[in-house]
C-alpha cells in the first residue's frame, strides 16, 4: 500500500522527468510542508495519509488566498501561478463537496438541532464538521450554516 507521501514524491520524481515545472516546484514545495510537520515538535514522526491531506489543503488553502490577494493587487500573472499550483494539489484531495450538497447538510443539520437564529450556530457546526471534515473548507461552511439560520 503505498502512502500518500510515497505518492508525492513518485509523481515529484515524474514531474521532474517530465521537465514539468509547474507540478514538479507545486508538489517539491509541499513535501517540504510534510518534513516541516514530521519534524515538528520533540521527536520526529511520520506522518499518517490523514496528516498528509491536511498539510495538502492547507497548501492548496494557501493558495487560494494568495490568488486572492494578487488578483486584488491587480497581477494577473502572479494570481494565475497561484491557482494553477492550487490546481496540482487538488488533485490529491478528495472532491470536494457541491454547495447543493453542502446545504443538503447544513439543512439536515439545522433541522436535527433545531436552531434558530445566529445563536445556533454553534450547535449547528458541532454536527455538520464531522460530515464535512476534509470535503469542505471551514469557511464555506460557516458561511452556509449562516445563511442557513438568517433564511
């Protein structure tokens, strides 16, 4: 079985064969993201696949506001760089969540807790996260359970 970290240093090792720039710089940067965390700490450790796709789409999360922020800036270049790295490390998380599926959730959710109002949303949360954890960023979801609660 091979790990999630095996895996990216294979494709690395492809990218860099393949003369591929874009993937080989993308993925050579977050496997420094994995050593930094699997020597953070006391001791050193290795870490799981879970670990794994979390330094990923912190990464790929990374990357996404830096797009953000050149686009606001007015460079075009830099934000398309940006999200076509963001792009690479998609591909090793798992699909995303649709935003009908996302509400599906938070409406079952709401439903289930019985809250109303923004107070609630703290009760909401605590039953949605664990059946988004990893499909749907943490910002999109809260933004749902808001709108959510307000309708």
């Amino acid at each position: 079985m091979t790990t999630l970290k095996v895996q990216l240093q294979e494709d690395l090792t492809a990218a860099i064969k393949a003369r591929d720039e874009l993937r080989s710089s993308t993925i050579r940067l977050t496997l420094a993201a994995v050593t930094s965390e699997e020597v953070a700490g006391k001791t050193k450790r290795e870490l799981s696949d879970d670990e794994v796709l979390k330094v990923i789409a912190r990464e790929a999360k990374k990357r996404r506001e830096a797009a953000e922020a050149f686009e606001t800036a007015g460079r075009a270049d830099s934000a398309a760089q940006e999200r076509a790295e963001g792009e690479v490390l998609a591909q090793y998380l798992p699909k995303q969540l649709s935003d009908e599926e996302l509400t599906a959730i938070v409406a079952a959710a709401v439903a289930e807790s019985g809250a109303t109002g923004p107070q609630g949303m703290g009760a909401v949360m605590k039953l949605v996260r664990p059946k988004v954890e990893g499909v749907a960023e943490g910002g999109r979801v809260a933004a749902a359970v808001k709108a959510a609660l307000a309708g």
